[in-house]
C-alpha cells in the first residue's frame, strides 16, 4: 500500500534574512518570470531537525557531524573511563573504518592555538544514536580487530527518526544508505518580492562628547514575504525504514509539528521574524504527492482586499480543487489549520488535533503491515 501525506503552508514573513546566498542577500528564484522570495530546503530541514530535540527522545534522533571519532570516542570513555584518550580515537577509527567509512587526519592550520592533529569523516556523516551507540560497543569490545559484517550490519539496523525522514548517502559505502522518505520544497513567495536595504549605525559608548558620528555603519539586505511552503512524507517507506507502524506515526507526529512550527534562524535576532504559517492543508494520499506551486506560477496581486495570505490561500485551494477535477486525485483525507475562515475548505482545527489526526491516519491505513 502506498501512503503519503502532503503539507501545503500559506507563510507570511515579516522584514526578514532567514536564509542567505553568498553574498548575504535574501535568497531568491523566478518563477513565473518574476523574482521570488526563496528559502532553501536545506535551511528549513535543519530547523526542522533542531525542533525534533525539543519533542523526541534521544533514540530518536542522530548526528550529523564531520567529528564522528570523537564521538564515538566520547562514548567509548563514557562506557569506560580507564579507556586514554589515543586508545579511544583509535577504536573509534577502526570502527567506522570498518563499516566502510573513510576518516582523515587533519592537520592544525599554520598558527592556531590548538595544534594538535584531529580526525574527520571524508563528508558529513549521519548517524543515529543507537547506530553510534553500537560502534562505541563494538569499539570498546576487548578484541583484537572489528568485524568487517558485524559494523556494516550496526549501521543497517537502528535508525532514527530524523535519519529515516531525511535520509543518509555515503558515497563510499553506497549499502548503508538510507533513503530519505520525506521531500521538502524550496519554500517561495507568491508574489513578486523588491529587495530591501536597512541602512544602520552604531555608536560607541566611551566615544567622547565632541565626536557625533558612530562607530560603525552598515546595511543589510532583507525582504517581505508571504511563503508557499510545501512537502511529503512517503508514509510506507518511513515505516519500512523504522521497522514499524508506531516508529512511523511518531515520525509523521514529529514531522507535522517541526514542520508547521520551526523557523530558519538566519538573522532572527536583527528581525525577530517569529511568524506561524495562516493556514496549513494536510492531505492523505494512496496514490501519490502532488504540490500545488503553479497556483502561484501567475503572483499573486498584493492589492486584493484579502491581502497577500489571504488571496494566497484562495489561489492554493483554488489549484487543489483543479487539480482533484482534471485528474481525479482527490485525497483520502484532508485536514486544516488556519488563523481565518476559509471558503471550500475543511473546517480548520488546532494543530495539537492536526499531529493527532495524521498519527492516527498512519496507524489506520498501515495497521499491522510493520
């Protein structure tokens, strides 16, 4: 059976720089052939995954680090404290070497204050934490080498659930890949954005009386906008990667609030641009994901009367119920959360009854297939 369920958020932002390009301007994209607010996948997954510690309980969660020795290291010394330092990295090595992992040694850049040489994962590694549990394990076992079978095998069981939603590639050791069961867009606007410029100053504080200018001045780019956010989770592939029904509905529970509630903290302290979405559409799908971004293809006109959420919102049910019409693709189940009424669509509720809802559906519609 295929499950998946689709999350479609209606976001607006205040003056903001939550997500930066190389240049520290706000990202941005055209679409529709006008220029776009943008927020990268990668920027909103993070956040996402900083939420999950707040409702998740260490088993569930993992690691993504370039220092894995020292992890594992750690852990090792945690589990035995008469274990050295140099004993420890050094097990911790052979470990992830064995699971086909390859570790550099870093050397001290010229002039730092720490020169002493460190180890790193070729790439950043993601573990979950019973999966670094285990290496430590093995790591700390009195024997002569690690099994080849028995590292690769540790790595191949135990997954978290932010290593399940978000996935794990490891070019040099392809089997113990995990792929990812959930899909988040690039965030956009629905209208057309115009790049802002905060031009600031700051003035020192012992600075003398007869000396009027500051201490430094500055800008700093920024923009408004009103955000179409969407992703999926494939249900059925969550619950094949975790092992069971319960682990998935945790999951899709886990992901409905991180994903409804977190913020990029890019600049957040210059902004303090802590907005919810207006309106969140959660549907249950058996057939297959669908986003709605063409309903925002043509901007959205910020002189409509309802504002720019409000005929955002309009736009996205309006592309949905075409959507359902042209190919038949209504959803199994569909649920709201909005701050307004909304017309032609289900009546809203909370978003505690929104995770509740969807775990629900999981454990109904995968019953006792994990």
């Amino acid at each position: 059976m295929s499950l998946f369920i689709d999350f479609h958020a209606i976001h607006p932002v205040p003056p903001a720089n939550i997500n930066r390009d190389e240049d520290g301007s706000p990202k941005t994209t055209v679409f529709g052939g006008s220029r776009r607010a943008r927020v990268s996948s990668q920027a909103w997954k993070r956040a996402m995954r900083h939420d999950f510690a707040a409702h998740l309980d260490d088993a569930d969660l993992g690691v993504r680090t370039l220092k894995m020795v020292e992890v594992i290291a750690d852990r090792v010394q945690l589990a035995d404290s008469s274990v050295s330092d140099e004993t420890a990295q050094a097990r911790a090595i052979e470990a992830l070497t064995a699971a086909g992992i390859k570790v550099e040694k870093v050397k001290p850049r010229k002039g730092a204050e720490d020169q002493t040489e460190h180890f790193k994962t070729g790439a950043l590694l993601f573990l979950s934490n019973p999966q670094i549990d285990a290496l430590a394990a093995l790591a700390a076992a009195p024997t002569e080498s690690i099994d080849k079978k028995d590292a690769k095998a540790v790595l191949k069981r135990g997954n978290s659930i932010d290593l399940a939603l978000f996935g794990r590639m490891i070019a040099d050791a392809p089997d113990i890949n995990v792929d990812a069961a959930a899909q988040v867009a690039h965030a956009i606007g629905t209208h057309a954005v115009v790049p802002e410029f905060d031009y600031f100053t700051a003035v020192d504080d012992r600075q003398s009386d007869d000396n009027a200018g500051a201490g430094m001045i500055g800008t700093v780019e920024f923009n408004t906008a009103t955000l179409y956010r969407y992703a999926t989770v494939n249900v059925t592939a969550l619950g094949e990667t975790l092992g069971s029904t319960e682990a998935a509905a945790r999951g899709v529970e886990a992901f409905t609030r991180s994903f409804v509630t977190s913020m990029p903290t890019g600049k957040r302290n210059t902004f303090a641009n802590n907005t919810l979405p207006s309106f969140v559409l959660a549907t249950v799908r058996t057939d297959q994901p669908i986003s709605f971004a063409a309903a925002f293809e043509k901007p959205v006109d910020a002189n409509d009367r309802a504002g720019l959420s409000g005929a955002s919102i309009a736009a996205l049910m309006r592309e949905a119920d075409a959507l359902y019409t042209a190919y038949d693709a209504a959803p199994a189940a569909a649920y709201v959360v909005s701050t307004r009424k909304v017309d032609d669509a289900p009546a809203g509720i909370s978003i505690t009854d929104l995770i509740s809802k969807l775990g629900g559906e999981v454990r109904d519609r995968l019953g006792d297939d994990k």
